[in-house]
C-alpha cells in the first residue's frame, strides 16, 4: 500500500506532466489553423488530361474550343510550329513534355487544314481552387503565345491581349477579384485573324495559400491525455 507522501509524488509528478500535454494540445490546435504556400501547375496547351505530351494533329484533353465555325465542335488540335504563315515569323518551337511541362500550339482545325473558322472563337480552360485560401495572395503567373490577334482572361477578366505573339509572352495577374473559389475558366479568344494557319498557345502556374493538413500528432496527444487522467484517478484511489 502507497503512503500519502508517496501519493502525493506520484500525483505531482502526473499534474506536472498533464499540464505540459495540455500546453503541447493547444499549440498543435493552434498550428491546425495554419496555411501554407502552395504552387498549382495548370495544365498548359498540348497535353493528355493525365499530363501526357500530346502528338501534332491530336486532339488536347484538356483545352476546349467554343464558338468554332470550323466543323470540328469543341475539338481543340496541337499543331506543330512549322504551321506558322508563309512569309511570316516563326512560331516558337513546342516545347510541351509529360508532366504538364512547357507547352505546343493549338488550333481548332489540325494543321492539314490550313483555314480555321472566322475569329471570334475561344479556347477554354477550366480548374478549381476548391481548398485553397482566397483571403490571402493569390497570383497567376505564366505565358502565352496567339497568331493572329486576341486575348487572354480569367472568368472574364483580361489579363493580356495582343497580335502576333510568336513567341511566349509573360503575363501575370493578382487580382484577387478575378478568382474563383470553385470553377475557374481561362479563355483565350481569336478577336480577329486572316483565317488562315491561326493558333494559340499557353502555360503557367498559380501561387496561392492552403490549409495545412491536420497532424496525427494532435490525436496521439489527446489519446496520452486521456491514459494520464486514468492514471491520475487510479492513484488517487490508493
């Protein structure tokens, strides 16, 4: 049988220990609620829906035409630089490789079919920011090409436009009003050409704020909490 000043050891010894799990509780609570720094690759022209670099004259898993009067519905085609109008620049050369890495020209006709519908059509992107904090900074940077004039925006809202672009140009928007928190669309609309060997280009990435996920860490210590309440009970029952 335990004498009281042995009891009373046992019991300061678990009050000191509790109160130091209590304090290590409330700041993994707090880091909970802490966010971090994340980059968001958005899948650039010229790729399989997986990220697979895709081959001239097949159709891009994840760039939709709308407004086409060209026959092809919402096909959009990767077309290889050496599509570029006779007499005038070069594009520049596809660079896209698997991983959502670099980027390749599209077109709404494949570029065995040198005439594309009249401008006025649109390539379209969509992607969701769903879990991500739009409270804090939040910025797309990336880059795009169009031959022959157009613009670029996000859910409406244009962040460059230009004629001619061969080769890619920087853009870059921190908007806050431009994000959505769900469903995002990036368009980029031919506004005029000469209907003949067209296309776009684009790749970029987003620069935004995440939660940071949850740590176990914080159930293991409530779960030794409760072993040393037990405890403390069982010996004070002695």
């Amino acid at each position: 049988m335990k004498t009281w000043e042995g009891q009373g050891g046992s019991m300061m010894a678990l009050k000191k220990a509790l109160c130091f799990l209590i304090a290590v509780g409330v700041l993994l609570v707090a880091r909970t609620g802490a966010s971090a720094a994340a980059v968001i690759t958005l899948a650039g022209t010229g790729f399989s829906a997986t990220g697979t670099a895709l081959a001239n004259d097949t159709i891009d898993g994840n760039w939709t035409v709308t407004n086409s009067t060209s026959g092809n519905g919402a096909n959009a085609y990767v077309v290889g630089n050496g599509s570029a109008d006779s007499g005038y620049p070069t594009w520049e050369t596809n660079t896209a490789s698997n991983g959502f890495v670099g980027s390749s020209w599209l077109s709404e006709t494949p570029s065995t079919i040198s005439t594309p519908g009249v401008a006025g059509y649109s390539f379209n992107l969509t992607f969701s920011l769903a879990g991500y904090n739009l409270s804090d900074p939040i910025t797309l940077n990336g880059s795009w090409c169009i031959d022959d004039t157009g613009t670029i925006a996000l859910n409406g809202n244009v962040i460059a436009s230009g004629s001619g672009i061969y080769s890619l140009s920087a853009l870059t928007t921190n908007n806050l009003s431009y994000f959505r928190q769900n469903l995002n669309t990036l368009t980029i609309t031919m506004t005029a050409s000469d209907n003949l060997i067209d296309g776009v280009r684009f790749q970029g990435t987003i620069n935004a704020t995440a939660p940071e996920a949850r740590t176990p860490t914080l159930l293991l210590g409530t779960a030794i909490l409760g072993l040393l309440y037990s405890r403390r009970r069982s010996v004070a029952a002695l």
